[in-house]
C-alpha cells in the first residue's frame, strides 16, 4: 500500500467518523419515525441513581441509535444488502418467497400461558348468562405458508388454535376461522392485519357460528389508497416491496345508510364514522376504518336484523366492525387495553344479547390485559 493510499484512506474514515458525529450534534432529535411508525427514544439526562445502575448508558445507546444520521437510509441498505447475500430475514421480519410480502415473526405462547388465557375467556362465560364466543384470527404465516422462505422457524402452524379450542368449557363456543380465510387477497403484504376481503371471509364465518344469517356483498370494492405500506415493512426496511392498496366494500353508513358510530376515545361519546378518510394522509392508514384505536366504540343500525352484540377485540375488528354492523343493531367494539370497565356490569347495563372475544392469534399470544375479562 502506497503512503499517498494509506493517507487517502485515513482520511475517508475521518471524514466518515468526525462528518457524521458532527452531523449527529447538529441535527434537530426527531420525535417520531413515519417509517418505521414509532416513537423515537429522546436524551435523558444523567443522574446519580442512573449512573450506578448503569440505565443512562442504555437509554443512551437508545437515544444514540434512533437518532443516527439518515438512519432510515441505513435500515433499508440493510434489508437490502441482507436480502442480496441470501438471508430471508431482518429485523424481525421474513421475506416471502414471492418477493413482495413481508411475514412478522410469530411467537407460540407457552401451553401453560395459553392455559391461562383461555381461563380468563371461560370465566367470562361462566360470569355471563348469554351467549359467548371466541375466535382467533389467523396468523399471515398459517394461511400463506407457500410464500414463506424454507424453514422459517417462527411461524403460525395452526397448533395453539387446536390447543385453544380444546382448552374451551361448555360455556364458551368456539369458532374457528384458520378453516375460513383463504386467497391471495386476504392479508396485506406490507402489513400483519387482515384486508377487507379478509374480514369478510372471517364475517361470514363468525355469522354462522354465532347463529345468524349475514351474506357476502354484492357491492364492488372501492379503492381507499393505493401507497399502503404497513408496520411490517416498517420494521423490516425492505424498500423494494410495493405498496398495498387499501378498499372497503361496505358503504359509509352501511348498506342502507342508517349506520351511526359514536366513539370513546376519552370517556365521553363524540360521533365518528366507518371511515376516516383524514387517516389516509398519514402514515398509519389502516387507522382509517373507524378512525383507529379507541376503548369504546358503538356502531347502531335500526334497520338492522336484531340484536345486540358486544365485541372483545383487538385491531383487527376495525376491519371487520362494518360489516357486523351491517346485520346487528348494535355492536360495542371493546377494547381491553384502554377500557377497565367491568364486562358483566356492561353487558347487563346495555342488554347486550351475544359476547364476541375475537383476537389475532398473535394479539392473544402477547396481550397483557385478558384477566380484564373476569371483571
């Protein structure tokens, strides 16, 4: 190596070094990251307890790697550079075989965790002396397995569905929808939650379950956006994968506009709508069926077929909340991370006639809130 080389290259590396420490000084802290959908960790300042126990050199590492310069940049080079030297993963995230869907990883809870999920719905059955049900959706690992990459080991086999199911007391009824969603358009590529297709095929089944009567749609589907990118691409920076598109088939109002929602996004009810078209702008668009997460949300529809029906749920009913709404007169969206009402006094407050907990089998997995259904 010459000497003129060598002094080239020390060079580079000192402008690489100094230039982006520099530019980590200089620029502004961001708060929140549209890419990858998240809060960004924010400078805490040191102090005595901190130091000794060594938490501010962690959260300063956090704060460090949030806050790197043109850090989603670096995210997606390194998808790509992962996907190029033949790896099926990053960050969390499998790349498909097809090259264009994204699979979060899927962890199986424990049997003796799963056990005691499953005893919080029975106990939910026993406390109530109407009808209840329980269903999981799911994961988009089960159902496209053909486009996983070979021996993708954390992966939805269907197992804790089974397990669930069998883990049931007679005051429960099982529905079970891995036997019901099938297709190429059922889940988002770019994201883990069902499509509008998808919650169709699970309304169907649900409706037959729970003894009703509701049909598919005839309607065609409205295109809502076409630039979709989901929280799994999010994670995994794979910026080659195309964006989803996003439609509804259910009409604003219903089928026969008399649908009125009313949300609880702070304790008090203020109107909303199936769709908030607003969310579309921003980079969470799936939050525009019922204008995202909220604990209480109630769908009435006069002309509906009768009945009340309440819905424990995670995100996923969003997507599927239209087109129960379409056949009962009333459906209470429930949701166990922001609401710590008591179910038995609500259902006896509001005469609700059947109780639905409906998670994704991955909600189910990791939510820390179910013991809420024994209030």
């Amino acid at each position: 190596m010459s000497k003129k080389y060598a002094i080239l290259i020390t060079a580079l590396f000192c402008l690489f070094i100094f230039g982006f420490g520099a530019a980590f000084l200089i620029a502004p802290d961001r708060t929140f990251s549209p890419q990858e959908n998240r809060y960004l960790a924010q400078f805490k300042a040191p102090t005595l307890n901190s130091l000794k126990s060594g938490q501010f050199m962690k959260d300063f590492e956090d704060y460090v790697i949030d806050q790197f310069p043109l850090r989603d940049g670096w995210i997606q080079f390194k998808a790509r550079m992962e996907r190029i030297f033949g790896k099926r993963e990053n960050n969390g995230v499998y790349f498909g075989q097809d090259g264009q869907t994204l699979f979060a990883q899927y962890t199986a809870p424990l049997e003796e965790d799963l056990t005691a999920r499953v005893n919080y719905v029975n106990q939910l059955g026993k406390n109530l002396d109407i009808p209840v049900y329980f269903s999981l959706v799911p994961d988009k690992s089960y159902v496209w397995a053909d486009r996983l990459p070979d021996n993708a080991p954390k992966v939805d086999d269907g197992s804790s569905n089974e397990k669930a199911k069998d883990l049931l007391s007679g005051d429960v009824t099982f529905i079970d929808l891995y036997a019901a969603l099938s297709g190429e358009d059922v889940f988002y590529r770019t994201d883990h939650h069902w499509t509008t297709m998808g919650a169709q095929m699970g309304f169907l089944a649900l409706s037959k379950g729970m003894g009703r009567s509701g049909t598919a749609l005839k309607d065609e589907p409205v295109l809502r956006s076409d630039s979709f990118y989901g929280t799994t691409w999010s994670s995994a920076g794979a910026g080659w994968v195309e964006p989803d598109s996003i439609y509804t088939l259910v009409p604003e109002g219903g089928e026969n506009g008399q649908v009125t929602v009313t949300r609880y996004p702070e304790g008090k009810p203020i109107p909303g709508s199936l769709y908030d078209l607003s969310k579309l702008e921003q980079k969470d668009k799936y939050s525009m069926f019922l204008g995202g997460n909220q604990p209480l949300c109630i769908l009435q529809n006069p002309e509906g077929s009768g009945g009340k029906l309440l819905v424990v749920r995670d995100s996923y009913s969003d997507t599927l909340a239209p087109f129960l709404a379409s056949d009962y007169q009333e459906v209470h969206l429930f949701d166990l991370r922001y609401n710590n009402m008591s179910l038995k006094q609500y259902v006896q407050d509001h005469q609700i006639d059947q109780v639905l907990v409906c998670y994704s089998a991955a909600n189910f997995a990791s939510d820390h809130n179910l013991f809420k259904l024994e209030l």
